[in-house]
C-alpha cells in the first residue's frame, strides 16, 4: 500500500511504501479519523486520513460502508464537470481502509521534530517535476 501524505502549510506532497507488518495497523480506519505517525515511522506527527483509492483504482467515498465498491449516485467524490441539474453514478470504493486499498491519502496535522526528507519521504514525482522548473 502506498501512502501519500500532503503538508498544508508547504503545499508539497511526499510518498512512501507502507511495511506490510504496519498494513494491519491501517485496516478499518476510517475518513476522517486522526492517526499517529508514531506507528507509521513518523515520530511526532499527527495525521488526517482524508482518503485513497482501492487497487481498481476508485475513489474512497466517506459514508459507503456495505461493499467494497458500489455505484453510487454522486456530485461529489469521483465526479468532474457535470453541468448545472446532472448527476450520474459512479463507482466508489468503501469508505475504510481495507485489504484491496492501494493508495491512502493523509493529511499532516501536527509535524514532528525531524522532516518528512530526513525520514526518508520522496516528493511526489509532479512536485519533483515543478521544481526543475522552477530552478531554470
């Protein structure tokens, strides 16, 4: 499972592979729900679970809780560029972490005393991309 994690305050974005002895830490949590970073190697840190996708590639949605995916009539997760008065049904992913979640989205709420690079974190590779740019 990958894990994203966003920092509000820099914008950046940095990922990494989650152990799979710590998978088991992350199953059934839920959107919305604050975690410690202490059982993720992030020493210090208060994250946010904002959301993810499972290994198909949907999107989680917060309140879905009877499959693993179901179709859903939606204007929110997962849905672009409807016009004014259309809605369509789209597939979405539980609202939990689960055995088939490829990718989790969190959120850093409170940051420890080392940085996400001296843990060992990668900007994601858009972010990695912007700062050559930037550079020239």
């Amino acid at each position: 499972m990958k894990m994203i994690l966003n920092d509000p305050k820099t914008g950046l974005s940095y990922q990494q592979e989650v152990p799979k002895e710590k998978n088991a830490f992350l199953l059934t949590k839920h959107i919305g729900e604050k975690l410690t970073g202490d059982l993720l190697g992030l020493p210090g840190y208060e994250l946010l679970l904002t959301g993810g996708t499972d290994s198909n590639g949907f999107p989680m949605k917060k309140g879905i809780t009877a499959f693993l995916s179901s179709r859903v009539l939606s204007k929110g997760t997962g849905v672009r560029g409807l016009k004014k008065g259309q809605s369509i049904k789209k597939t979405v992913s539980l609202g939990a972490v689960h055995e088939k979640t490829a990718q989790i989205n969190l959120k850093i709420e409170k940051i420890g005393s080392k940085s996400l690079d001296e843990l060992g974190f990668k900007q994601t590779p858009k972010e990695q991309k912007e700062e050559k740019k930037a550079k020239k």
